[in-house]
C-alpha cells in the first residue's frame, strides 16, 4: 500500500509540474517572442538589446546561483511562490521601463527571479522520480515545454502583428500568475540520500564547494564534466541562440508572424524528439546519442557561418536547435543519477550560474561583433568553435564513465 502510494505521489506530483511548465511556458513563450522584436523596432541598436540581454543572463547567474543553494535549506513550496511572483513583477515592469537604466535593472531581476523559480521546478521533478524513470519524466516534462514555446512563438508572432507589442508583453506577463494554482496543490516532503557521500556533514549555504567535497571520485568527475560541458554550450549558445528573433529581423527582415513560426518549428521539431530521447538513450546507449549529436551541432552551426539564403538558412538553424536540445534529458538524467539527492538544488544551482554567466559575456560580445559589417558570420564562427569544445567534453565524460 505504500509503495501505491508512493508511485500515486510522484505521478501526481509529476502533472501537476508539468501543468506549470505548460501555463508558464505558454506566456512566457508568447512574452519572450517579441520582447526583443519590440526593444528593436522601436529604435533600440541591436548592439543594446545584447546588453540587456546581458543585464538579464546576469541575474539569472547571479540569483540563479543563490537561490539554487537556499533551496537546498528552505521550503521549496514558498520559495516557488516567492520567486514567480517576483518574475511576474519584474517582467511586466521592465516592459514599462522608461529607461535604459530602468531596463536593464529590471531584466536582472526579472532573470534572477525566473531562473530561480526553474531551479527549485527541475530538482523536484528529479527528487520525485525515480532512477528507473527520469529519464522518461524528465523528456515529457521538457518535451511540454518545448511544446509550449511552440504555441508561444506562434501565438506571440500573430499577436505582435495584430496589437501594440506592449499591450501583448504585459498581458502575457501577468497571466503567469495561473501558473501558481497546480503549485498550491504540490506536496513537498523532505527527501534523503547518502548514497553517493563521504560523510553525513551538514553543508554551509554559503559553502557551496564544500558539496563537492563530500561526493566520491567518479561523482566529482561527472560534475566537472557537466560543468565544463555547460560552460562551453553557454559561450556557444549565448552567441546566437537568445536572439534567434533578432536575427532573423536583421539577416531577412520578416515580420514577427513568420518569426515566431520559425522559432515554433525548431521547438516543435525539440519537442517531439526530446519526448522520444529515452527510446535512443535505450538504444544506442545514452552518451553515444550525446556525442553524436554534440559533434554533429557545430558543423551545422559552421554552415550557418555562410548561408544566407532564408530557406536554407532557417531549414539548417531548425535543424541544428533540434538536434543539440532534443537530448538534454538524457544529459539531465545522466549526471543527476549520480548526485546526491540533498545536494541537487546546490548543483543545479551552481551549473545554472556558469551557464548564465557564459551567456551573459557572450551577449557582450554578439553586442561588439553585430557592430561589425560581416557581424554574424564571426558570430557563428566563433560559437562553433565553443560547441566543439563541449563534443570533446562529452568524449572524456564517456571514457570516464566507461573506466
């Protein structure tokens, strides 16, 4: 009876995660469509919206980081409401902004705040299922996400069309608020596992690398491996993938409808391929599936060096976003079924921070190089070159794994 019952828990507290990744994403996805389309055409240098986008990868990192390693002491419940709603606040003010000053702040904290409340969401996901089915859980919850973008870029591009951007940002900002409904009904227990620890020591918040000092040697390994990992998909993602809006606006000037279907069909194309991901994993084996795909990214990232012509150049960015994030769950499943379960907020925390902050220097430097005539072709250039870096990351993390 209590093994049911355990089973009923995770599976309740499976839906209605994902009810939130489904309410969320969708206004989000619709939000986070023409944000940068409206910063752009209303005047603002591409090379400002890279440093707002900057100002708000920041925030992630930052608060991300704190935030990831309080949850690991706190009430994951009051947290996540806590969070949310500062989101929301942040993120409909930062598009009443007066100023570039007053935008930047609040893209911080609206950044902080929503990486935040996804870092407390993925740890339980991961708490509240077992090793035998994460990898399944974690692919449909990502695969609903996606999804979500997929209606949010479609739905966003014909509202941007239709009514003022502002008048559409600040209703979609504010309807996330709905996504706080199924998080009332989730149930928090307190969970533990020593399986993978040297000592039972409690760890200072403030002392996060003390964590690591408390896992054994293939443990640490594996963390390294995911952090160098997340450090090179952040330089290479932070080049280009966080303004596929702009620059589709830049490269081919189409209207925010077609936009948004574009950004809808590499989501589309994720979503079905990371809900299928564990099938692969079972098949070919979890780190074959990764490698492949992490050395197969960065050479059509190279082809986007130097098409230009709009079909095929959408045909290989749908491609190329496809295939590098359809197998997340897998990596995702991988690492965290050997971390321990009391440390995976300080974890998550921690890759979450690396990945923001590698994103947010290279918003800096997409906001240098679009200064430049042949902008984009370096853009690209340069961030396969990162995605190489993390297809060799992947190969030590298999032979690692193997010994």
């Amino acid at each position: 009876m209590s093994h049911t019952s355990d089973i009923s828990s995770t599976n309740s507290a499976a839906r209605l995660i994902t009810i939130f990744t489904f309410t969320d994403g969708l206004a989000q996805g619709i939000y986070g469509t023409i944000f940068n389309l409206m910063l752009r055409t209303s005047g603002m240098p591409t090379s400002y919206v890279g440093r707002i986008t900057s100002f708000f990868l920041w925030g992630c990192a930052l608060l991300g980081l704190v935030f990831g390693i309080i949850a690991d002491k706190v009430n994951k419940k009051q947290l996540m409401f806590t969070t949310h709603l500062l989101s929301v606040f942040f993120g409909t003010y930062r598009v009443l902004s007066k100023s570039y000053v007053q935008l930047g702040i609040s893209s911080f904290f609206f950044g902080g705040f929503s990486t935040a409340t996804g870092i407390v969401l993925s740890t339980l996901l991961i708490l509240k299922t077992s090793k035998d089915n994460r990898t399944k859980v974690l692919g449909l919850n990502f695969g609903v996400g996606m999804l979500t973008g997929v209606l949010g870029n479609i739905l966003g591009g014909v509202l941007g069309d239709i009514f003022p951007l502002k008048a559409v940002l600040i209703s979609a900002s504010i309807s996330r608020l709905l996504a706080l409904i199924p998080v009332k009904r989730l149930s928090i227990e307190k969970f533990s596992d020593t399986r993978l620890y040297k000592s039972d020591t409690d760890t200072n918040v403030l002392e996060f690398f003390s964590t690591l000092k408390k896992l054994n040697e293939q443990a640490k390994k594996v963390v390294l491996y995911y952090f160098l990992s997340t450090m090179s998909v952040g330089f290479g993602a932070g080049l280009f993938v966080t303004f596929g809006n702009v620059i589709f606006y830049d490269l081919f000037h189409l209207s925010p409808s077609l936009i948004g279907t574009i950004l809808a069909m590499a989501q589309l194309a994720t979503s079905i391929g990371a809900i299928f991901s564990y099938k692969l994993g079972r098949k070919f084996g979890d780190m074959n599936v990764l490698i492949f795909s992490y050395v197969f990214v960065p050479i059509l990232i190279v082809l986007l060096s130097f098409v230009r012509e709009p079909i095929t150049f959408t045909s290989v960015y749908i491609l190329r976003f496809a295939v590098m994030n359809m197998v997340g769950p897998l990596l995702t499943a991988l690492v965290f079924s050997n971390i321990p379960a009391s440390y995976l907020s300080s974890i998550n925390g921690m890759n979450t921070f690396l990945s923001n902050v590698a994103r947010a220097l290279s918003a800096d430097l997409f906001a240098a190089l679009t200064r430049f005539k042949n902008g984009y072709t370096w853009i690209f250039v340069v961030s396969s070159i990162f995605y190489f870096a993390n297809a060799y990351v992947m190969i030590r993390m298999y032979k690692h794994l193997k010994d």
